[in-house]
C-alpha cells in the first residue's frame, strides 16, 4: 500500500507541475478556455495554476513529509472537484470531466494514504 500511495502520489505531482506551468506561463489555449468556455478571469486561471503549482511542490516535499502530502492532496482533491462541478454545470459530457474525476480520486488516495494517525 505504501508503494502504491508513493507512486499516484508521484504521477499527481508530475501532473499538477506541468499542469500547473501551463496555467501559469499564460498557455493560449488554457487562457481561451478559461475566459471563453468558463468565462472566468484570466487572473483565476493564473491563480489556479498557482495553487496547482505549490500543491504539487507539497506532493514532492511530502515523500519525507507525510503531513504535507496530505493537505497538498486535499488541496488538489477541492480544485478537481471545483472542475468536475464546473463541467458538469456547463452541460459538458463525461468524456471531458472524466480526467478531474481520475484527478480527484487519485488525490483522495493520497489523502487518505498520507493521514495522519494520532496515537491517544
């Protein structure tokens, strides 16, 4: 079980850094979506990519830091499900927000995983 929370907890870190970046480096085709589909503010989509950005830092400093790995997963478990709501909301299928759903529940393995357990 440890391997296995180890290795999501890798793959959702590479994700969100390259998720992340491409949020944040102003990707064209992320910033149409954003404002276009979504209609958000480009700033929440650099917002997003930066919250997306420091939770996959967490997820890689959470190797050695089990505590941190867990509020970094939680963190990405809330913006996958503020995708999959936002999907869903704008009447789009399951073939685009199945990726959040898979996003999501790999985050809430990790989160559960990485628990913290108090010993009374």
């Amino acid at each position: 079980m440890r391997w296995t929370v180890g290795i999501i907890q890798g793959l959702l870190a590479a994700a969100y850094i390259f998720f992340g970046g491409m949020k944040l480096t102003g990707n064209r085709v992320q910033a149409e979506v954003f404002t276009q589909n979504y209609h958000f503010p480009l700033a929440f989509m650099y917002a997003i990519g930066l919250v997306e950005l420091l939770a996959a830092i967490g997820l890689i400093i959470g190797f050695k830091m089990h505590r941190v790995a867990f509020y970094s997963s939680g963190v990405i478990a809330l913006i996958m499900a503020g995708a999959m709501f936002t999907h869903m909301s704008l009447g789009q299928g399951f073939g685009v927000w199945i990726i959040p759903l898979a996003l999501l529940m790999m985050a809430v393995f990790v989160l559960i995983g990485r628990r913290v357990k108090k010993i009374w």
